[in-house]
C-alpha cells in the first residue's frame, strides 16, 4: 500500500527517534538510546536559542553607540518639541549598579540628606548648607518607589542619559502616581556621578533631541495615560495636580524676562512635577 507524504515523515521520525542508533566505529559498535537521543535534541535546541539571544541582540543590553552616532544627532536638523525616529535606542535596567546608585540619590533626595548627596554629584556645593528647594520637595513628595532606569549614551565617554520612571508617594494623596525624569549621569574616579551642574551647550541639545526619540515618547505617554486614570479615580490626586499647575502658573509669571525674582539669576535646570509628557522635567 502506498503511503502519503504525512506517512512515511512519520515512519522516519519513529525508525530515528523511537528505536536504538547503531554508530559504527572500525569494529567497535555504539547504541544510542532513543531516551539519550531526546536529550541531546532538546541540549542542541536550547544551546541553539541561547546562541540565537546572544548574537541577533538582549532587548536590554547595552548598546555601544559610536561618536559619529552622537555627532549625526547634533547634525540632525529637529523640532525638539515633536516626537521622531528613534536615533539612539534606549537600555532597560541594563547596568544594576546604575539602577542601585540612582535609587540611593532618589532614597537621599527624600530624606533631604545633603551629606550622601554632595558625593553623588559632580557639584557638592549645592548641598553644603540646608537646601531649601530639597525640604519643600520632600515635604510632598515623600517617596520614590518601582524605579524603572531607561538609559541611552551621553556626549561624553562612560555618561549616560537616564529617563527614570517611578511611583510617587505623595503626602495626602492616596494613590501613587508616576513620575519620568531625567539624569545626567558621567561615571569617572568618582564613579557614578548626577550632574548637577551647567551643561554645555551641545549636551543640552544632545539632550534634547533624544528625548523626542520615539521610544522615549512612548514612555512619557504611558505615564501620562496611567496618571489621567489615576486622577479620574482618586479626588487627592486631582487636587494635588490642580495645585501643581497653580505653581507653575506662578512660577511662570515669576520668570518673565526682566522679572525682579529672576533678574540676576542663573535658570535652574530643575523642574519640581508630576506632569507628563513634559520633555523639559530634569532633575540637577
């Protein structure tokens, strides 16, 4: 009787797979079991897979981007405030000694403890004396939990900007919302270090343009999408948002040009919220 395609694969399958292999070697022979020839099918595949993982690409590795990438950034000619393609991709909680050094700043920011602070950052003069904007945070802003660090490569060598994502505790409200904000981070003798300092000119925009990648767009509405929710069902929440933009408002008004609260002044380049998308909240 004739036997279709289905068949005879099968009649294969059992003649190899169900039944002892004979290997011939001059005039010794060597049964493989069909229990051990399972084993080493499923050995091959999962090494094959693992090799697969390694080589095509970890969805959270570093990735090395070349300084030609960086300076195809700068040359690139983008509305900073409109979203684009993707130009340097980002890592996912991709160093643990990133994402540990980044949760104790945030721990030390709460707890308005300026002495862990000034050896966190690369200008320690701002925490030599009680700062006052660190206790007017902390007052509300009490804690900072789940941080997810979303990094892509800084100007210079071994720095990073880091898009961190966390859930607020906020005094007086009863749910948490989430928060994105931005670190500058170099890493040199010191190690890890938050840049608290004047940016130059060509980092600022490095910074900028990569935060309207798309990939990180994606992130500031996922956090805007969960916070309206959040609002819809929590009132303290609502209340809390309806007092921060009564702050900005002020704030706002405050620094016009020419203003006597600003004149004089350097900008600061920290921005105290729990709105999102906005692109320009970054922390010192």
């Amino acid at each position: 009787m004739k036997k279709n395609i289905f068949d005879r694969v099968s009649d294969s399958y059992e003649s190899f797979h169900l039944k002892e292999s004979e290997i011939r070697m001059g005039n010794d022979t060597i049964y493989i079991s069909p229990k051990l020839k399972l084993i080493l099918g499923w050995s091959l595949f999962v090494l094959c897979c693992v090799l697969a993982y390694i080589f095509v690409g970890m969805p959270s590795a570093k990735k090395n981007i070349s300084k030609a990438d960086k300076k195809a950034v700068l040359d690139e000619k983008l509305d900073v405030d409109e979203e684009h393609d993707t130009m340097i991709p980002y890592a996912k909680d991709a160093d643990k000694e990133l994402n540990s050094f980044i949760k104790k700043y945030f721990k030390a920011v709460t707890e308005c403890d300026n002495e862990t602070l000034q050896d966190m950052v690369t200008e320690p003069s701002e925490y030599n004396n009680n700062n006052e904007n660190l206790k007017k945070k902390a007052e509300f802003i009490t804690g900072y939990d789940k941080i997810t660090v979303y990094t892509k490569e800084g100007m210079e060598e071994g720095s990073y900007v880091a898009f961190v994502v966390a859930n607020l505790t906020i005094a007086g409200v009863n749910s948490s919302p989430y928060d994105i904000m931005t670190l500058y981070i170099v890493n040199g003798a010191r190690g890890y270090l938050v840049h608290n300092g004047k940016l130059s000119d060509e980092t600022q925009t490095y910074i900028e343009k990569i935060k309207g990648d798309e990939d990180i767009q994606k992130i500031y509405k996922s956090v805007e999408k969960k916070n309206t929710e959040l609002k819809e069902k929590d009132s303290s929440l609502k209340e809390f948002y309806d007092m921060i933009s009564g702050n900005n408002i002020q704030t706002t008004e405050e620094a016009k040009p020419g203003s006597e609260s600003t004149e004089g002044k350097e900008a600061s380049t920290e921005t105290v919220t729990t709105g999102a998308p906005a692109k320009d909240h970054q922390e010192p």
